[in-house]
C-alpha cells in the first residue's frame, strides 16, 4: 500500500506544471541554423557562448567581433575557419597547443564548416 502512494505522489510531482521557457528549434534551412547544431555536437562541450565563462576553451560571446581583430590582416571568417580546422596556428593567450581538438578537417565538410561559421558570426 505505501508503495502505491509513493508511486502515486512521485506521479503528481513529476506532472505538475511548472512555467518554463520555450527552447527556440535552430532553423535547419539556413546556415545559421545547421551551424548551431554543429556548435552543438562539436564545440558546446569546451566553449560558452554567452559571458567569460571559460569552459576548456575560450567563451565564444562575441567571437564575430573579436575574430576581426586577432590577426592583422585577416578577416573574421578567414580567422575562424583556421581556427576551427587548424587550431593551434593563432592561441589565444593563456590558452596551450593542442588543447582543442585537431581533426575537426576529417570529421566536418566544407559546408559543415561554412555553416558553423555562419553561427558563429551571429555571436556579436
């Protein structure tokens, strides 16, 4: 009998209606939406998109700005798509060689790449 009502209580407190926030679904049709999903396959496990918040690697917040400004001459998506398939070329300080992931030219296509860059540069 007390195992009916235990059951019976964990059974209203799971269903009971709390206010949440919608999840807003990444549009799959454009680059941006197909690239979040990628950021969050491959990326989301060691980088933060929103505040400094330092995961392993860098927060990205803001990374369409900053990425402009890394290496003189280079412009954000040219920076970013060398960061992502040959990332230890350009380290941010404080961060060390190797620590990010090396084979992300094997595991993700050009379109893969031209679609997670176009998410990234929506982190303004």
């Amino acid at each position: 009998m007390w195992r009916l009502l235990f059951l019976l209580l964990l059974l209203v407190a799971c269903t009971g209606e709390k206010a949440s926030k919608p999840v807003p679904t990444p549009d799959l049709s454009k680059a941006e939406g197909r690239g979040e999903v990628l950021f969050v396959t491959h990326c989301a496990t060691c980088h933060a998109v929103k505040g400094d918040r330092k995961i392993v690697g860098p927060s990205l917040a803001g990374i369409a700005i900053r990425a402009s400004e890394r290496v003189p001459g280079e412009n954000a998506e040219d920076y970013l798509y060398e960061s992502i398939l040959s990332p230890d070329t350009y380290l941010v300080e404080g961060f060390v060689e190797g620590s990010m992931k090396q084979d992300f030219a094997s595991v993700l296509t050009t379109e893969n790449v031209d679609d997670l860059i176009a998410y990234l540069m929506t982190l303004k």
